[in-house]
C-alpha cells in the first residue's frame, strides 16, 4: 500500500465542524484508483451477531460512558478483562484531555494486541465513550445519553472479533484499538475538541514507527437501517481499502447496507489518525439520512439507546470485516 501521499493531502485539506460535522472536501479530486482486483472467496468463521448484541448491552448496562465517571471506570476495566480473557495483550494508554468546557478528563485508549510478536498487521478501532449531553433532544437536553450506537455498536463488533479470533486463530498481526474521548466535542467549535483519545495516541503510538497495513475505523454501526456510504476523507487516503471492503460486502450480500456512494467528509477519529500518525485510515460509519440528521435520528439522542440495535447490521458489518481479516490472513505475505 502507497502511504507517501497522505501528509500532503491532509495538510492541504481544510477542517471545518458544523452541525453535525458533516465536512466538504476541497480541491481537487483525487485520482481514480485503478480497478479493483476480483474479490477472491475468503474462508472466514461466520460472525456472532447474538454475542455482539449481548456486548453492546453490557456496555449501555454499565451507564454512559463518560469520562471521570464510575460506569466509565467499570467499563474500562471490563473491556480491559474481556481482551484478555480472549488471549489479547492488552495495553491501557491512560492520558488526561481538556474538554472544550474546561474539565479535565481522565480517559484511557485501551489497545488490545492479537498476535503482538507479527509484524504484518491490521489495525481496527472504534471509541467506547458516550456523548455527553443528549443536545439534539427536546428533553433533558444535558442529560449524558447510552450511546447503544454511537459508541457502543462499534467497541462490541471489535469484542466479538476478539473472540473469534481466539477461536479461529490465524497468522496476521491485529491490533484492536477503542478510542476514548471521541463523543466530548462541540458542535459549533472546531473539530479538535473531537477525537481526543485518536489525537493522543497519534501523537503518542503505543509502539515506535507502528505502522499497520491497513487501518479501519468503526462508529455507529450496530443501528437498524444503517446505511454506509464510502466516506469522503477515507476515499482520499485509502480508496482502494474502500472499494475492498464494500465489494467483500456485496459479495457477502451485503449491498443493502455498503452502498457504493460517495458522501462528504467526516470529522472523526480516522481524521487525525491519518494527519497526526500519517496512517491511512478509513471509516465505516451510517449516514443514513439528509439533512439535519445524516447520521439518524437517534444521533446524540437519549432514544440512542438498545431499542435501535439491530442484530442484522452487527452482522453485515461484522462478517464483512472478519472476511476482510481473514482475507489478509490467507494471502501471500510481501
């Protein structure tokens, strides 16, 4: 994979937040990528949509996931537990972040290492944090929310791909990464008060020169009617991982959920992965909607909550992603 354009495309890119931090991409287009090769059947164990659900619940079970708080605590060390009970090394990069009105926050990016002695990895993450305050809401609108979706959807696919992986083992690196402080930002200031565990452990690698062969984000992908969309930062800085995971997808069946569009840019944890760390990452996450409410109308909602997770898309997503590491796995090593 190609890597030297990625500092002068994210430098030359202009970050802007607006509610609810949908960004446009200027300048140029990027090149067309060349075609995609023919996606090769991959021999990948199915995914546990049941198990994934039962983790999504357990995290909303502990409270919202705001940081300084106890369900915070409890959670992080739960995840923590959880990775290594499935065999991981497990890494607990605690770090203090300024949040945008003032509290300081102790936060942990929790990095959880299969196969740790391999150089040839993958890298997946997500954010464990819950927003909050429920700010698009009519009620209690500084009430903090259970983020089911915006948070928890994500951490719990990677959980059950940690089981999996202990159950099927294979010989590829993986690296599993839940980014904290992610959700704590301001919808009306810049977008560095967003992704403040991705900023720090981009500016703070848990190893010297990590550098994975490919890198995928996950946020808000467990809701019912989810829709991916080929997201417009990860379509500049790794489109052919792009258009490799969304043609494993409708090869899987999966074309209702990975449609094979373009949207804007997105400010998220991938963002600065790729400026900060120069690791080109990309982002699956549901746009369902125009308008207001692109990401749902349970987005930064108090009815975030278990009622809008579907097994259904925890399975697209999470099958479709094992197949992409299993995939690698399976493939001749350079």
């Amino acid at each position: 994979m190609a890597y030297v354009l990625i500092g002068a495309l994210l430098v030359s890119t202009v970050f802007a937040v607006i509610q609810p931090f949908l960004m446009s991409i200027g300048g140029p287009k990027p090149t067309p990528p060349p075609p995609t090769e023919p996606i090769v059947k991959v021999e990948a164990p199915p995914f546990n949509a049941d198990s994934a659900f039962v983790f999504v619940q357990k995290q909303v079970a502990f409270g919202p996931r705001v940081p300084n708080t106890p369900a915070h605590q409890k959670c992080s060390a739960w995840f923590a537990n959880e990775f290594k009970r499935y065999g991981l090394s497990v890494i607990s990069q605690k770090f203090e972040a300024t949040h945008f009105k003032g509290t300081q926050f102790n936060a942990v990016n929790i990095i959880a290492q299969y196969r740790p002695e391999l150089p040839r990895r993958i890298l997946l993450a997500a954010h464990w944090d819950s927003r909050f305050q429920a700010d698009k809401d009519d009620k209690n609108k500084t009430a903090p929310i259970d983020g089911a979706d915006d948070g928890g959807s994500g951490a719990a696919v990677l959980l059950e791909i940690a089981r999996t992986l202990a159950a099927h083992p294979i010989d590829q690196g993986v690296d599993l990464i839940l980014f904290d402080v992610e959700d704590q930002g301001d919808d009306n200031g810049e977008p560095e008060t967003w992704c403040l565990g991705s900023q720090y452990w981009a500016k703070h690698l848990h190893k010297a020169g990590y550098m994975p062969y490919s890198s995928v984000l996950l946020d808000m992908v467990g809701a019912k009617d989810a829709r991916f969309m080929k997201e417009g930062i990860s379509m500049q800085v790794a489109p052919q991982t792009v258009d490799k995971i969304w043609a494993l997808a409708s090869s899987l069946g999966y074309s209702s959920y990975f449609i094979p569009e373009t949207r804007s840019g997105i400010t998220d944890d991938h963002v600065f992965v790729a400026r900060e760390a120069s690791i080109p990452m990309i982002d699956i996450i549901s746009t369902p909607n125009e308008g207001d409410d692109p990401f749902g109308r349970h987005h930064h909602r108090h009815s975030d909550n278990m009622s809008v997770i579907d097994k259904n898309t925890l399975k697209a997503v999470g099958q479709t992603m094992l197949a992409f590491l299993y995939g690698f796995s399976q493939s001749p090593k350079s």
